[in-house]
C-alpha cells in the first residue's frame, strides 16, 4: 500500500513538472543561448529555406487532409509519417543536428509540418508561440519540461525560417538538458 501512495505522489509530481514547467536558472539560460546562436544559421539555410518555400507553394498530398485528429491516430509506419522523416530536408536535418537536439522540426506558413527528425505530437503549431512568435521574426524560447513525443527532458526554441528577409515558415529545436 506505501507503494502505491509512493507512485502516486510520484506520478503528481511529475504531473505538476510537466505542467508547470521549470524557470530557466542563469546556467541553463546560458546554454540556452549559445544553442540559439548556433542553430540561428539555419533560418536562412538554403537547403532549408527552398524546401520551405517548395512546401507552402505546393504541399504533398499527405498534408491536404491531414487534421490534428488524423495525426494523432497516425503511427511511426503510416505512410505520411514515412513520408516526411524520410523526406530530403528531414535527412538533412539529421544530419546537421548534435547531440543535445532531441527533436528538430520545420512547418510551413500554415504552422503544418514540412520536415521532421520524428514524428511530433501536433500536426499544426498554428496558433501557439513556438509557431506565432517565429512567424512574427521573433525567436521563441520555451520552458524546461518533460516533451510528450521525445519523453525527454529539453527546452524547446523556435526560430523563423526566412528567405530574402520575409518569414515562411518556423523551425522549432528541442534540447535534452541533461546534453546541452
């Protein structure tokens, strides 16, 4: 029975983590910031730029009835899935990445998913800051927390994609902490 009180409070606190997130302390903060430094070049990348521009003028036919609902049901062997990871840009970001990014993923205009290192828990950021604030120029700086796709701890930041000084699109990098 102390067991189960034991997991049980467990399983609360990782809840209340999850939701809550944690503040960024001074030495995170500077890791941090030294992952956007470096993955800021890729807002401009040209392989990652056409690829952007490519998908918001004619996007595949997986995402033309893809829904958020859809995705959801979606397995790492659904075609679409197979898709995108094994697209050009997905490989390229593979292998572009270091050790510390534990998700890595591009959306076009519309906030759907262009490329991706693994399958991400939405179809669509449209409408949340990790999508909205690269739209807008800004970079987005998430909060330490437990990533429902990856399981992993990390800090997520998002960055536009920009292609002659206008914004198509978003890339959004997850760091493991524990490798940053």
């Amino acid at each position: 029975m102390k067991q189960i009180k034991i997991m049980g409070l467990t399983m609360f606190v990782l809840i209340a983590f999850v939701a809550v997130g944690l503040a960024l302390d001074d030495a995170t903060k500077a890791k941090v910031d030294t992952k956007i430094a470096q993955y800021t070049p890729w807002s401009t990348d040209a392989k990652i730029v056409e690829a952007v521009k490519a998908f918001n003028a004619a996007a595949p036919d997986y995402a033309k009835d893809m829904t958020q609902d859809k995705w959801k049901s979606l397995t790492l062997l659904s075609p679409e899935i197979k898709a995108i990871v094994s697209c050009d840009l997905s490989k390229y970001l593979k292998d572009k990445k270091d050790a510390s990014v534990s998700e890595a993923f591009v959306s076009g205009a519309d906030g759907t998913k262009a490329a991706f290192i693994a399958k991400t828990t939405n179809w669509s950021h449209k409408g949340k800051p990790k999508h909205d604030d690269p739209m807008s120029g800004k970079t987005w700086i998430g909060e330490v927390e437990i990533d429902a796709s990856s399981g992993q701890q990390q800090i997520q930041i998002g960055i536009p994609v920009i292609d002659q000084g206008k914004v198509i699109g978003s890339i959004v990098i997850g760091f493991n902490v524990t490798k940053m």
